[in-house]
C-alpha cells in the first residue's frame, strides 16, 4: 500500500517530464533520422564531414573545459574558506557568491564588453600603467567567452563544494596532524578526496552550463561560433529545423558522455563514496 501511494505521489512529477522533456527530445532525435519522407544519415555525415562544423565543436569543448578547469581551481579554495567560517560569516560570504545569479546574464555580459573592450576599463588601465603599448584584442574571442562563463557559473561550484566541505568533519584533519601529517598533507589527503563528489557534480553544472550557454557567447564571442549559436542561426535565421535538430542531437550525446566520463572518474577517484 505505501509503495503504490509513493508512486501515485511521483505520477504527476513523471508525466509533466514524459510530456515536456521525454517526447521532445525523442521527436528531435528521430526527426534527424527521417528527412524528406525517407531514412537517412546525410546530416550527420555531412555534419562531421564539414572542417567549418568540426571547428565549431572544437571550439565549444575547448572553450567548456577550460571555464570547468578554472571554475574549480577558483571555486575549491573559496569554497573550503567559506566552509571554515563561523555561521554569521559563512551566511554573508555565500550571499556574496551567490548575488552574481540574481543579475540577468545578458546585463553580466554587457558589462564585460565595457570591461574588456579595445576602449575599455582593462584596456585603458594597462596603458596608463605602461604594462601594454596598444589596446589587446580580448574581446570577441574565446577568451572572453571564457570569462564571462567563469562570471557565469562560478557561483554553481562554489555552492556545491560548500555543502559538500562544511559536513567534512575537522576532527580528521586534526587527527592527521596529530599523528605527523603536515596542514598541507592533510589536506591533499582528506580534504581533497572526500570533496571529490561535489568537486564532480559542480564540474558537471558547469560544463554542461557552458556548453549550451547562448547569451554570454553570443554577445562576447561576437562571430566566433559555439555550438548554441551555431544552432540557434541554423534554427531562426537560416530556417534550417532539419541542421538545427542534428546539431542538438549532437550536443546531447556529447553531454551524455562527458558526464559519464566525469561520473567514473569520481568513482576511480573516490570508490568508497555513495
């Protein structure tokens, strides 16, 4: 009896899913499959047969794994500071890492195309200061999707290492210490491994976070294609539903897989984690 009324209580939740998420990514997916009334994998194969498309994907992965890399080395630092901070202070910080989500992501990337413009705020203080000779060429490029994603999805990872760090109990590092470990040794081997599971989740969120992103690469990447751009033209500007659903099916798998990837290696990493 209490089995079947946990299921009725899911039935809602499972059927808004089937409707909205399930049934249309099926109909995208085989809709690629089926094109002018016939089986066929033309755009697949012409997809990964174009240098230009290929590009596009490359560019995407390089530009998500590096912002993923550079959120956590900055992200698990802040995190473990705030962790360690008394409740009062901990509940300051934390607002403070989370106010950048409360600001629209379209106002976020304007203002790094004041910041990191040939004119810009970056730009004029390093030529003031005498540390360039000529204006750097930052904005528009990857580079600066790179930052603004970074603006972006920073505060996920340091969320989630957060909740992860503060139920890491300090008495073992203090035993640690005790028995001749360094802070530093204590740290690379009890502080770092068990907060491997959420050092991959906030991986996770922000890769997958970079890698559909639309509104930070297209206003600071400028005619530098991803691949939400890349379909989002294909999609409204060129009409092109057909190219549009090939390249998402494409996006899904590959979001598929690298989070499997990162899921392994969590567990390579820490086997003893639930």
């Amino acid at each position: 009896m209490k089995k079947s009324y946990l299921a009725i209580l899911l039935l809602p939740g499972l059927v808004f899913l089937a409707a909205f998420m399930v049934i249309p990514i099926l109909l995208t997916v085989g809709s690629t499959f089926y094109h002018e009334s016939r089986f066929t994998v033309e755009g697949y194969v012409h997809f990964f047969k174009d240098p230009y498309f290929l590009k596009i994907v490359w560019t995407t992965l390089r530009v998500s794994v590096i912002t993923t890399l550079l959120c956590m080395a900055l992200g698990f630092p802040t995190a473990y500071y705030i962790s360690r901070q008394n409740p009062r202070r901990k509940g300051l910080l934390l607002a403070l890492a989370i106010f950048p989500l409360l600001t629209s992501s379209v106002v976020r990337s304007f203002s790094w195309t004041i910041i990191l413009g040939k004119k810009g705020l970056l730009n004029n203080t390093l030529l003031s200061l005498g540390v360039i000779q000529e204006p750097l060429n930052i904005l528009y490029t990857p580079t600066a999707m790179i930052i603004g994603l970074i603006h972006l999805f920073l505060p996920l990872i340091i969320i989630t290492l957060v909740g992860v760090m503060e139920n890491i109990d300090s008495d073992l590092v203090k035993a640690a210490e005790s028995l001749g470990a360094s802070r530093f040794s204590a740290f690379c081997k009890i502080i770092i491994p068990l907060s491997v599971p959420g050092l991959i989740i906030g991986g996770i969120l922000v890769f997958v976070g970079s890698l559909t992103a639309y509104t930070t690469p297209a206003l600071l990447g400028g005619k530098q294609r991803v691949i939400s751009t890349f379909l989002y033209q294909n999609a409204i500007t060129l009409n092109d539903w057909y190219l549009a659903s090939v390249i998402a099916t494409i996006m899904m798998v590959i979001t598929f897989i690298i989070i499997t990837l990162m899921n392994k290696l969590a567990a390579k990493l820490n086997p003893k984690g639930s």
